[in-house]
C-alpha cells in the first residue's frame, strides 16, 4: 500500500501540468467540461474519441486548442463523399525533372488528427484510418511508415443530418476508445461564449502549456496506476453481460442487445478508469472509476436491435441496466 501511496503523491505532483491544460483551454472553451475531459483522457489513456453533437458545439476548435495547448501538430481532414484514401495517406509523385518519385505524406502524418464528419466518407476511405487507429502506422506503396508518437485521432460526426451519409463499420467504431456525445451548454455558458466570441478577432490565442514529452511521461504513470484484480473481474463481467445478459437475470435485455461489446471494450475500460483516477489525483482504480467511463466506452460498442428501436429503447438504456445490475466489489 506503500508503493499507491507513494505513486499518489507523485500524481499530485504531476497534476500540476494537466491542471495548467484544463485552465489554457477553458480560456477558449466555455463549459463543455466532459468534452475537454473526453479529449485529456483519450490523450492520456492513449485512445481515440469519437465526438458526436450537432454543428456549432466548439467540437472543432476544442481538438485544435488542445493540439496547440500541448505543442503537437495538428492537420484537419473534411470528410465529404469524394475523398479519396490517398487523400488521407499521401501518394508517391513523379518529378518529371529528376525522373523520380517522391513520397508526399498526408494528413494523417501528425500527432492530432481530427477527422471532421468522418460518416460522409464511403467506406474505403473510412478504411485507411483503420491501420492508423490500430497500427499507427500507414502503408503506402509497399512501403511501411511509423506515425508520430503520441498519435489521437479525434473524429467528428453530426447526429440529426442523416443524407448523404455512411454510417461507420463496427470494425472502426470499435477503434474509438471513447464516444463522447457533446450537448448544448447552459443559458450562462451561452452568455459568456457570446461575450468572449461574438467578435471578428475570434477566440483567444492558445499558449502552449505542456509538451508531448511530458505526455508520454504521464502516459508511463498511468500505467503503474494500481487495478485490483476484483476491479479486473468487475470490468470483465460488465462487457459479459453486454453479451449474454440472461446470465444475470437481465432476460428482457436479450432481444433488445444485436450485439455486445468486444474485448477491446474491456481494455478500454481499464485504461480510461487509470485515466479517471490519475485525473482524481489516486494512484488506484475504484468501481466508481468504472463507472464514469462506462457509458462513454460502451454506448458505440453495444449495438441494439431493431426490436429496441421500435421501443426507443437505446444502447445507453442498456448500458445503464447492465451497470445497475452487475454487482460492485
């Protein structure tokens, strides 16, 4: 107990610097603090966010202030029905001078992508992230290339403009450590958005807080972060009952559930639960941990059925039973 005890005081210590990042950004963010929690934990825990919210929310602009705020470079990609793959790889191109070919990397050579609207592409396109969100590594013509370390990419979608969209393969959502769904702030918030932003010299320039060095240094941290293996089993049994939910007396979930959420889930789990601790400033995992990022890691994992849809019974509803349901340790 020693050894957490120690490690807590080093968290605290360390806090300083995360604490200094949610301060630079809540200068150009007003409110949205799940959202700006959404991105650190992703950043810190090392996994990708899928942020979903109608247009106008500061999804945008929340992952390029963060992209300054930690020194790491940063390139868009606005997905639209006639991209490319190469669009998003690079390609080689021939110089007619030298009789050469040349490699041009694309934008996904950086540390924080933002894929904006990433469901109006077609699935090919959709595709070439998936090596990059896996791998962080792209092919290209045979050709292996490692990407920047650390690597996030933060994808945008829009939930109420249906036409002329793809909906993403479940291969790829299941990349998605966390799906963050950003909502509208308060009527105070709104006001001070508007006294900060309704002017033509935008919003606030960014001061750069932290460097990814000291990220990757965190990162190390997270890792010594204490789980106890009942923690370990009550994560486990969380993701099993998403799949076979009549084991615990959740018969009426059965037909409501086409599919439960894949191992990936529970790694996620526990590492987005070392990331809300080291947030909270612990050097361990408690349920409660858990319990905040199940929902953000489980809801694009637990695909319902159609008989749920008819009840409007959603993957949150699910979720939610399940987290009532399963005994906490």
């Amino acid at each position: 107990m020693a050894d957490v005890t120690d490690l807590s005081d080093r968290i605290q210590e360390e806090r300083a610097s995360l604490e200094e990042l949610f301060l630079e950004i809540g200068r150009v963010i007003v409110g949205q603090k799940k959202l700006v929690e959404g991105l650190v934990t992703g950043l810190l825990a090392d996994g990708h966010v899928l942020l979903e919210g109608v247009p106008g929310l500061a999804k945008t602009l929340a992952v390029s202030t963060l992209a300054e705020a930690v020194g790491g470079t940063f390139k868009r990609i606005q997905f639209t029905p006639d991209l490319l793959p190469a669009d998003l790889t690079g390609t080689h191109v021939y110089n007619p001078a030298t009789g050469e070919w040349s490699l041009k990397t694309g934008p996904l050579f950086a540390n924080l992508v933002l894929a904006d609207e990433v469901n109006r592409s077609p699935a090919k396109v959709q595709s070439a992230l998936l090596e990059a969100m896996q791998e962080r590594q792209v092919t290209l013509g045979g050709e292996t290339r490692a990407l920047p370390s650390p690597y996030l990419v933060l994808a945008t979608q829009n939930p109420i403009e249906q036409e002329g969209t793809y909906p993403l393969p479940e291969a790829q959502l299941d990349r998605f450590m966390l799906k963050i769904v950003v909502d509208y702030p308060a009527k105070e918030e709104e006001t001070e958005i508007v006294e900060r932003m309704a002017s033509t010299q935008g919003p606030p320039k960014v001061r750069q807080v932290t460097t990814l060095e000291k990220i990757l240094e965190l990162r190390k941290l997270l890792d010594r972060i204490y789980l106890d293996d009942k923690i370990k089993a009550y994560v486990v049994e969380l993701v099993h009952t998403t799949r076979r939910p009549g084991e615990k007396g959740l018969d009426h979930l059965a037909p409501l559930i086409r599919y439960g959420a894949s191992p990936r889930a529970s790694i996620y789990l526990c590492r987005a639960a070392r990331a809300r601790a080291f947030l909270k400033g612990r050097g361990w995992v408690t349920p409660q941990d858990v319990k905040d990022v199940a929902l953000d890691v489980l809801r694009h994992r637990v695909l319902v059925s159609w008989e749920a849809e008819a009840e409007e019974k959603t993957s949150e509803d699910v979720i939610e039973a399940v987290l009532d349901t399963v005994e906490v340790p």
